[in-house]
C-alpha cells in the first residue's frame, strides 16, 4: 500500500470563495498585506482597492486592533521617530521620513500635529508640513502657503478626515501682533492639494501652541472669549464640513485649573484639567458626543500617587477597556486600572532607547496618499 500523498497544494483563489478571502485578510497586519501584494494581480488589486482599504481599516478600529505608539525623541542629532507595536510595546523600530535628514538640527524639530486613519501630519520649522502613511512609507510635503513665511506669534494645527467630501483636512490657525491683533485660519485639501484662507479665528488661546482634537468630523481646542484672559471658558469646534467655527460649553471643571486640554481616548472627547492644589489632575469623557450632560470623570491622579505631575496625555484604551495607558512628563508611560482606580510602574518600549518627549497613537493602515492627489507623493509601496 502506498503511503498518502502529503503534498500541500498552493493556495489558490478558486479554493475559497472570494467574500471568505477578504473576510480572512482584512483581520492581517498592514506588514503581512504588503507582502500578499506580490503574490499576483489578483492579491495586488484586491489590496490596492478602495473598498478594502477601508473595510481593513473599520476591522482594525472595530477590533482596536493594528496599533502603533509613535514616539518623538531626541538623540542628539536632531529628532527621530519610532513606531512599537501598542498590544506588546515591543518591536519599535525607526520610522523613515523626509523630515529625518533636515539640517536644522534641534530638540523639538519634528513634531506631530495628529493622526487620523493610519495617516500622520507632521511639522517641522524649516520643511514645512508632510503627511505620511509610516506604514507604507508613502508621503506629500505640503505646498507653503504664502503667510507661513511670516513670523507669528502662536500658531494651532489640527488634522482630521471630512467623510462628506472624502477628504483629508488640515487647519492652522495664526496668530499676529503686527501690526495689530489678529488672526488667520488656513485649511489644507489633500484632494485639491491646495490650501484658502477662511477667515480669522474669533477666539483666544492661552498658549502659544496646541493640536487640535479630532472627533466626529470636527476639530477642538479649548479657548476664551476674552483676550488676554487667564482662563480657558469654552471648547471651539471646527467642522471639518461646513468649515465653520462653533462653541461648546465645558464640563463643570474645578475653578483653580491651571491648564486644561481636549484630547481623544476611544474615539471619544476628552479634557485633561490640571490644577494647583491637592488633587493635579482629573480626566473627563465626553460618553456622547455634543451633549454636555454626558461629560463624566473618567478618572483622578492623587497627590503623592506618581510625584510631581505637570502633564498628562490619555492615549488607548486596552484591548480588555479596563486599563488606560497614560503619557506623564512627556515620555513616562503607564496603565492606568480604571476598576481598581491605580496606576501602575512605568511600563517599559522594547527596542530603541531614546528619551521620548511625545507619544501619540496610530492605527496601521493602507490609506494611500497616492490616490487621493491622483498621482505619485513620495516612496509609496513599490511595484514588486
């Protein structure tokens, strides 16, 4: 008798159907589809397509799954970027830009204004603007808008998505003391790859920097109707679609804040306040969006608890949503136990030791640049 013939046979489209196929590789990594591409024509245009593209992506954000820590740091040849993966915070690895090479050389050169849709936008003070997919490497520096090479006071950035347009958005506002007071707003189309002046800004910021928080198609900052104030009083939202200002009131923050920022956890709005006295910090979430009676406190760092606190950055939920990791003091990571109300030791990035002074988080996707200004925008995936 002869033994069985144990042969794998190559795997082959007609052997599944092909809603099997798609349903199987939309739960991969972003690595693991790059590769698949070379397979054939027929893995390269399935992956390459619009409809999958986004289908992966609603996988991973509905799974909180294929997310990456990005990392700002100094190393004293000038800023570097790193990306580790956030379920395991290991295998961090450097991520490759334009902006990496820039002879300006200094802490703080490279920043990252936000993320949306595996995208990144990024500043540096001498290049200008760039988004970039740092899981395909494909990149567009932005055209320089003619009032960026004017000097200014403060300026605000956000980057968000308009899914009535299908758009990539990115808004800066300016803020100038000469020859008077004033303000400018400027947004940027990635589909027009153009920026237009909308208008000024109505409003007042009590610092002279900040990154919009992206959510539900607008952007938010916290600011003051009265200039010269000392205390922020409202959110302003920026909606991505209509492209108009509008206000939202503030939960019912303690009055002695010393600072107060609007982030995003879980998709959700958030406020960091800060204050003077016992208690340094409390966390509010906004549970529904645009109703103020939904902000409740997410949780309160103590005094005594981790040491001297003068910044804290909520980044992700866990994939069990019972843990929250935090930024403390620009760069000190912890899980933050929302049943037990405790904060853990600070837990450690395998891979690159660098001192991180930002850290921001990043779905892996395919979103292509490419295809949204119709033609080549920097190193993209390749074509083997």
């Amino acid at each position: 008798m002869e033994p069985p013939n144990r042969t794998l046979k190559p795997l082959t489209t007609s052997m599944l159907p092909l809603d099997v196929i798609v349903d199987i590789i939309s739960r991969l990594p972003v690595k693991s589809l790059l590769r698949f591409r070379c397979l054939s024509k027929f893995f390269r245009s399935l992956i390459d397509g619009q409809d999958f593209i986004n289908l992966h992506l609603k996988c991973s954000n509905e799974a909180h799954a294929n997310r990456s820590l990005i990392l700002s740091g100094f190393t004293g040849i000038g800023t570097r970027i790193f990306s580790a993966n956030f379920d395991s915070l290991d295998n961090c690895v450097e991520v490759d830009h334009p902006f990496k090479n820039c002879r300006y050389l200094r802490i703080y050169d490279t920043l990252v204004i936000g993320s949306c849709n595996g995208l990144l936008a990024m500043h540096n003070r001498m290049e200008g603007i760039m988004l970039l997919n740092p899981s395909t490497k494909e990149h567009k520096i932005l055209p320089v808008f003619i009032k960026d090479l004017c000097y200014c006071n403060a300026y605000f950035d956000g980057f968000g998505y308009d899914v009535a347009t299908d758009d990539y958005k990115l808004v800066r506002i300016k803020v100038f003391n000469k020859p008077r007071l004033h303000s400018e707003v400027t947004v940027y189309s990635l589909k027009a790859n153009s920026r237009k002046r909308i208008g000024n800004f109505p409003y007042h910021f009590l610092v002279k920097r900040g990154n919009g928080a992206f959510v539900d198609g607008v952007l938010h900052w916290v600011a003051s109707r009265i200039p010269e104030s000392d205390k922020n009083e409202l959110i302003v939202g920026f909606d991505l679609k209509s492209e108009e200002f509008y206000e939202m009131p503030l939960p019912r923050v303690r009055d002695d804040a010393m600072s107060i920022e609007v982030e995003v956890l879980g998709g959700c709005l958030i406020l960091v306040c800060m204050y003077y006295s016992l208690q340094p910090c409390d966390v509010w979430l906004m549970k529904e969006y645009g109703v103020n009676d939904s902000w409740t406190k997410l949780f309160t760092f103590k005094e005594g608890a981790i040491g001297e606190v003068y910044s804290v950055k909520a980044l992700a939920y866990s994939k069990s949503e019972d843990k929250v990791l935090v930024d403390i003091n620009y760069g000190d990571l912890h899980w933050y136990d929302l049943k037990e109300r405790s904060l853990s030791s600070s837990v450690e990035i395998h891979g690159e030791q660098v001192d991180y002074y930002n850290v921001d988080l990043c779905v892996d996707s395919l979103v292509s640049i490419n295809a949204y200004i119709g033609g080549p925008a920097g190193r993209g995936r390749g074509t083997s």
